[in-house]
C-alpha cells in the first residue's frame, strides 16, 4: 500500500484567473476540471510531478461561511499566507522565462544560502518562492 500526499489547496481569488496564470505562466497542466452545479472542483499539477496536484479553491459555502470567505480572501490578498516552493535548475533562467509570459516578481534571483532564489505571487496573492535546486 501507497500513502502520501496528493493535493495541495490553495485559496483563489477567482479560478478562471487561477487557471490561466498556472498553466499559461507557469506552465503546469490540468488534471481536474469538473464542475457540479455551481461547484467547480479544479486541479492543476506541475508536468514534472504527476503525482501531486495543486487544488484552486474559492474560499466559499460550504466550507465556510460568508464572513470567514471574507477574511481569507483578504488575508490571500495581502500574501500572509506561507509561500509555496517552486524547484527549478536555473532560477536565472526561469525567473527570465516566467516575466517575459508576464509573471510579476516581487523579489529578483538573488545568491544566498549557498543557492540562487526569486519570489513571485499569483493573481490572488499567493506568494512563492522559487529555488534553484543545489547541485548534487
């Protein structure tokens, strides 16, 4: 038997936003995408890791109520919320990439730690930080 980790969520602001800045700025794919009355459920998932998936959720009922939706999207917006990592090989490289698909970058690639690292946020104000992997 196989246990791990499958899906990540993440809070959206709006999943159409979301969905295009995942896969067309990232370059993730989709692995869900399934609507049930108004309910959407949507996964993407970076192509180098089919195994797990990135859940984009609009912070809505039934999982909480409206005040608490409130909260989270503005606590989503400020970037309070812990960053995400994104490895990559050459984060230079990446970080060039990733601004000319016209990924915003709150932090320029910068040596420390013994690596190269740079941040960004999505449309909702997620913030990652993307690091290059060390040579092994």
């Amino acid at each position: 038997m196989s246990n791990g980790v499958e899906m990540v969520g993440l809070y959206v602001h709006d999943k159409d936003a979301a969905l295009e800045f995942y896969v067309e700025k990232l370059g993730f794919r989709v692995h869900t995408d399934a609507r049930n009355g108004d309910y959407r459920w949507l996964t993407v998932q970076h192509p180098d890791q089919p195994s797990l998936q990135l859940g984009l959720f609009t912070p809505d009922s039934p999982m909480v109520d409206a005040a608490t939706a409130q909260t989270l999207r503005e606590i989503v917006a400020k970037g309070a919320m812990p960053p995400l990592v994104l490895a990559v090989d050459d984060c230079r490289a990446a970080y060039d990439r990733m601004r000319a698909r016209g990924v915003e970058f709150t932090q320029e690639p910068v040596d420390r730690y013994g690596t190269v690292d740079a941040g960004f946020r999505d449309p909702s104000g997620n913030g990652w930080k993307m690091i290059e992997r060390k040579s092994r």
